[in-house]
C-alpha cells in the first residue's frame, strides 16, 4: 500500500527535527560559496570538488546524528574523549609520525592526528567539569579549569603545531570566562599582549637577524612573525605565501575579477590556494563585495550559536554551545587574517570553505552539537 505523501513529509519533519534550521541554512549557504571556490582553485586537479562533496554528506550525517544525542549524553563522552585525546597526544610524542619536521600523527591501523580530537574534547571537558560545580564555583575551579587545558596545549605546542594549539586554547579559554572568570583578570593579558605585539615591532630590526635566537619559538616560528613584520625580507621564501595572498586579495578591487577568472590562481601563484589561502582565491573573484557578504555569512554563524548558547537549558550546554560559537571565529579570524597579511602563516583552514575532510568533519561535530543545545530547548518548551 503506497505511503501518502503526508505521512513521508511527516516523516522526514521528525527525522530532521534536531537541526536548527537558521543554522543549518548558514552552513549550507557556506558550504555552497566554498564549493564554487574549490571549483575555480582546483580546475586542474580533477576529483577534488566530488571529494569535497563526498566531505560534506559525511559531515551532514555526523552533523544530523550529534543533533539528535542530548546533551546529557553528550556529557557522558567528556571525561572518556578527553582523557583518550590526551592519551594520544603524549603516545605521538613518544612515538609519533613525523613529517615536513612535525610529530603530529600516529598509527593506530590508520593514521591519525590526535589534536583534532581536542577541539571537541576540550570544550566538552570544561563545560563537563564547571556543570558539576555549578552554584559552588570558586577561584581555584578556574586554575583547575587552566591545568586541564594546559595539558593538550602543550603536547600540541610541542609537536609542534601553533595554529591548533592556538584554537584549542582559545576555546578552552572561552568556557573558563563563560563560566564565570571575571574580566578584570582578562584585561592585564590583553594589555601584555598589546605591549608585547608593539615591542615586535619596534624591534624588528634587531630581533628578526639570523643570529638572534628565540628562548621559546623554534625557527620556523621565529621566520614566520618576521616574515610578518616585513614580508618582502624573504620574498621567495617564507613571504611568498603572504605577498602572493595580498596581491590576489587587492587585485580582486570592489567586485572582483569574476568566478573563474582569478589570474593568481589559476597561474599558480598562491600556495595552498584550496586549503587555507582559499580565502584569496574568493578576494581575487569576487572582490570586497563578496569578501563583505562572506563576513556577513560568518557573522550570522555566530551571531545564532551564541543565541542558542544564551538560551541554553543547562549550564553545560550553555557553556559548550557559547565556546563552539566563539571558536568559529577564531578559525575565521586566524585564517583570514594570516591570508591577509595582519597573523602569522599557522595553518588553520577557513570554516565550512577550505578542502578537506578532517577539519570539516570536526565542524560539523561542533555544528552538530550546538543543535543539540537547541533541540533540548524545543524540547522543553514544547
């Protein structure tokens, strides 16, 4: 007996009933202005978008999945992912696959990279941790909070691996003032962070000379802040990224050269022009017009985690959906200001654009999860 077509859209209305559809629109609108931009970065790789697309049905099913488990639930895989990441990380320090002079990966039958897993984990965890002390927080649950997040950072920072160390820390950081920590303690760290920023620059001259060494950067870091500082000081080497990103991103003018008529792409000029410089592929067609609508997209992405995160039911998931909100922008801000030319080169992709399955799918996990926030909202309400 055929199903009425009543009965199938009841169907899929249940099946669908954990997204939040404002957020999943952003998302999907994203998702499509990152895969028109793949397209014109990879004409001359053939298969990359149909990966890509393959990325991203896998990435909307792990999404629609995570959407539906409660956030109780969710607080039950806390302790065991945090615990399982760092456990991880300090076995790819101990016998960890290095590649390009980096010990990010390891064999557990395939090849992994641990770190990825922290940036759930680490939200996960603090947002678990401050729950069960919520009502009775007190000034040491902060530095607890601050011992917990050290850890991973560290074994991350050491591999080394500056731009996921710098996220998962941000995040962490994000739950902790979520949670109470008050701004006056915030403020000191932003001014030292400002003087020490200014004292770079005042002293690049002296401090960026070959023989000059940095007590707690390894080389490559050091070449990339100078190279920063002054791009055109190794053109051909660790500038060439930032000058080629900021000469297709200028080119591109107010409305761009037009979809698939970026010359700096297309003749090879900008490096990693599909993965984290694909934002300069985006400049270059569409110019600041579409760099502007961009922004917008990102900042509607924000702006309805963190109203999800403002009326969460619980103060775990107010706090996990609040620091997921905020760590999508610091993926944007990071990689839009390293292609820029304003950040150092750190290899963060750019949310929801950038090829690849490993990053998007820890997106959609996070996407997923502050659905996850919502529905137990409805859920209440209804």
């Amino acid at each position: 007996m055929p199903i009425e077509p009543r009965v199938l859209i009841g169907r899929a209305k249940r099946m669908f009933a954990g997204f939040d559809k404002p957020l999943a629109l952003i998302v999907f609108l994203l998702l499509c202005v990152g895969l028109l931009t793949l397209y014109s970065a990879s004409m001359d790789v053939p298969g990359r978008v149909e990966d890509q697309v393959r990325n991203i049905l896998l990435t909307f099913v792990l999404m629609w999945a995570i959407a539906n488990v409660p956030p109780q639930t969710l607080m039950r895989f806390a302790v065991p992912a945090y615990s399982f990441g760092v456990a991880l990380l300090i076995a790819v320090a101990l016998f960890g696959l290095t590649k390009k002079g980096a010990k990010r990966w390891i064999n557990v039958g395939v090849v992994i990279q641990p770190s990825e897993i922290l940036k759930i984990a680490m939200p996960l965890m603090l947002a678990w941790y401050y729950q069960r002390r919520e009502g009775v927080i007190r000034w040491y649950d902060y530095l607890i909070g601050l011992i917990i997040l050290a850890v991973p950072v560290g074994l991350i920072a050491k591999q080394p691996d500056l731009g996921t160390a710098i996220l998962v820390l941000s995040t962490g950081l994000f739950v902790i003032y979520f949670a109470g920590l008050s701004f006056k303690l915030i403020v000191p760290l932003l001014l030292a962070l400002v003087i020490g920023v200014g004292s770079l620059i005042a002293t690049e001259d002296r401090i960026c000379q070959p023989d000059v060494q940095w007590v707690l950067l390894h080389d490559y870091q050091k070449h990339r802040v100078c190279t920063l500082l002054d791009p055109s000081s190794d053109p051909l080497g660790k500038g060439f990224h930032t000058i080629q990103a900021v000469i297709a991103i200028g080119s591109g003018g107010a409305f761009g050269k037009g979809w698939l008529k970026g010359t700096q792409a297309h003749l090879e000029f900008i490096p990693e022009k599909h993965t984290d410089f694909i934002f300069a592929v985006f400049s270059e067609e569409f110019g600041l017009a579409g760099g502007l609508v961009l922004l917008f997209l990102y900042l509607l992405l924000v702006a309805r985690a963190l109203y999800i995160a403002a009326n969460g039911a619980t103060l775990f998931g107010r706090l996990l959906a609040g620091a997921l909100a905020l760590s999508f922008f610091m993926y944007a801000f990071v990689n839009i200001g390293m292609v820029s030319g304003i950040l150092p080169v750190v290899g963060v992709p750019l949310p929801f654009m950038s090829y690849g399955g490993t990053a998007l799918i820890t997106l959609g996990i996070a996407t997923g999860m502050i659905m996850s926030v919502a529905r137990q909202k409805r859920l209440m309400q209804s």
